[in-house]
C-alpha cells in the first residue's frame, strides 16, 4: 500500500442552506441521502412542556421539506436522536437516547418511520442494571432486522459496546456486550457481512491511559465470535472517528492516535491474530480524519479476514 496526498481541490458551490428545531442539551445530529437523492435528518427539538424531542426531517433536493416528525417517550423527558438509515424498501430507522430525567439512567431509543413519515413502531431499551444505555449506530440488512450499536454501563464493567436486533416488526431478537478490561467501550459503528455476522467497531480501553481500534464480532444468533484489536505506538489514546466496509467484507477504520510514527515500509503493516482468524492491519499516515468514504484522510486502518 503506498501513502499518498491529495493536492487537487474540488470547489463546490451551496446551492441551499435550511435551518429547523431547537435543539436542547445534547448536541447530536445524523443525515443520510437515499436512491432518489432526497436528504433524511435526525436531531432533537426543544418543546416546551415535553423537553427534547427527537426531530427527523426528510429534505427533497431542492431542500424544501418533505414531512417532518418529532417523538417524545414520555412527559418531559429528554429525547434525542442519534443516527438513522433507511431500508430496501424506503423505511426510515431511527435511534437515539432518552434521558427519563435522569443522568443515570439513559435508554435506547429505536423508531420506524415509512416512507411518508408515519410511525410503524416504536422500542425502548432499558437493560438488566438500569444505568445508562447510549445508541450511537444503527444497521438494518436485506429482511428489515434492525441492529443496533450502543453504549452501556454493566454491573462491574463500566460502559461496554452494546449490540441489540429486532426483527422487521420491532421485537427484540437479542442482546450481547463486549467487555475488555471492565474499562470502557464506545462504538462508532455495527454492520452486518454476507454471513449474517454483525461486527461493532470503536474504542477499547486495555488500561487507564491506553484505548485500542477494536472490532467485535457477533454471530447471527448474537454469541461473541472474536475480536480483532489494534494498539498504535505512543501515548495510547486511539480513537476511532468514522467506518466503512466494502463490497469484499473489508473493514476500514480512520481516526486519530496519540502515537508518534513515521510511515515507512518497515512499520507500514502488522498482522495480529485472534480466535484462529488472521486480520491483517495497514496503517498509513498523512491525511486529516473526516467522513470515511474508502478515501481516508490521517490514520487508515484496513481490517481484513
């Protein structure tokens, strides 16, 4: 693999700029594009007498709005959404937190929306140590099961990756953590592979002052296959900012370290082994970390089987 810099810059011109809600507390937003080009977003919305609402806007491209819907779990909690995807058929799944007025016991939020905007169903997610449970991703594969990446805090393990499946209907199909040292974990993403294998990649702390890549995989029926594992050079604090996987099954992670390193055909590749299934990690260095679109920019990570 040869490390390169971008010189060229591509000029864009704004063509539309669109200001909604009134956010509340925490500042979390996503926004996916589908096939027909129309913009989805998600975020939250102060209301008065009912807090943060979660508020999920559907732009057409011109950016005028196409429908627009808030939810609220109950009375005056905080409610606040995360991340959304959209399945094959134009379903929209949403996820978030709900704080109910509380700091320490958040709950995973799961919505689904069709396509004009109507809710199809709604869960709530409070697992057995009721203390906070924090969505932070979401995945639907080809049948509308809908997999969820999360955040929680276990009973002597500290915040933990999360992963939870409900079938196309909304029921909860399964639940499984990820613990490493009874540190912390938090995901940035879950996908699923051809096999049916849902995998949730983020930070690991091995220590107090060290934090790895980390991805984790589950099988279809939610047991804990293996992990896979990645600590850069330095001081340790390696986190994780964006994922891609690609047609192949290949995983990419790009984020920042704390390491110090030069890149070199030396130190350009390391391979680690876990559970009899060798990754092979490539690491290149140069760009800034942003949106990964298979064209990383700074710390590039390429998990493969």
């Amino acid at each position: 693999m040869t490390a390169f810099n971008l010189q060229a810059q591509t000029y864009i011109n704004k063509e539309w700029e669109t200001t909604n809600g009134n956010p509340l507390g925490l500042q979390l937003t996503s926004s996916v594009t589908n096939s027909s080009n129309q913009l989805i977003s998600v975020g939250n919305t102060s209301v008065a007498g009912q807090g943060a609402n979660i508020l999920i806007t559907k732009f057409e491209r011109d950016g005028s709005i196409i429908w627009q819907s808030e939810f609220n779990t109950s009375g005056t909690n905080n409610d606040y959404g995360v991340a959304l995807t959209e399945d094959n058929v134009g379903n929209i799944i949403v996820v978030g937190t709900t704080d109910n007025n509380s700091t320490i016991n958040f709950d995973v939020v799961v919505l689904k929306y069709n396509t004009s905007g109507n809710l199809l169903w709604s869960a709530v997610y409070n697992s057995s140590f009721n203390l906070n449970d924090i969505a932070t991703s979401v995945k639907v594969d080809t049948s509308g099961n809908v997999y969820v990446g999360a955040t929680s805090i276990g009973a002597t393990t500290n915040f933990d990756f999360l992963v939870l499946k409900y079938n196309s209907s909304g029921v909860l199909q399964w639940n499984n953590r990820y613990d490493f040292a009874s540190l912390i974990e938090i995901p940035i993403g879950v996908n699923i592979d051809i096999n049916g294998d849902v995998f949730i990649t983020g930070a690991s702390a091995s220590s107090s002052i060290s934090w790895d890549f980390t991805i984790a995989k589950f099988s279809p029926n939610g047991t804990f296959i293996n992990d896979v594992r990645s600590s850069l050079q330095g001081v340790g604090f390696d986190q994780p900012l964006a994922y891609k996987k690609d047609a192949a099954g290949n995983i990419y992670i790009t984020g920042r370290s704390s390491a110090i390193m030069t890149f070199a055909p030396s130190n350009s590749t390391q391979t680690i082994f876990c559970n009899g299934a060798k990754y092979l990690i490539l690491m290149a260095k140069k760009m800034l970390p942003m949106l990964l679109m298979l064209m990383p920019q700074e710390m590039f990570i390429l998990a493969a089987t």
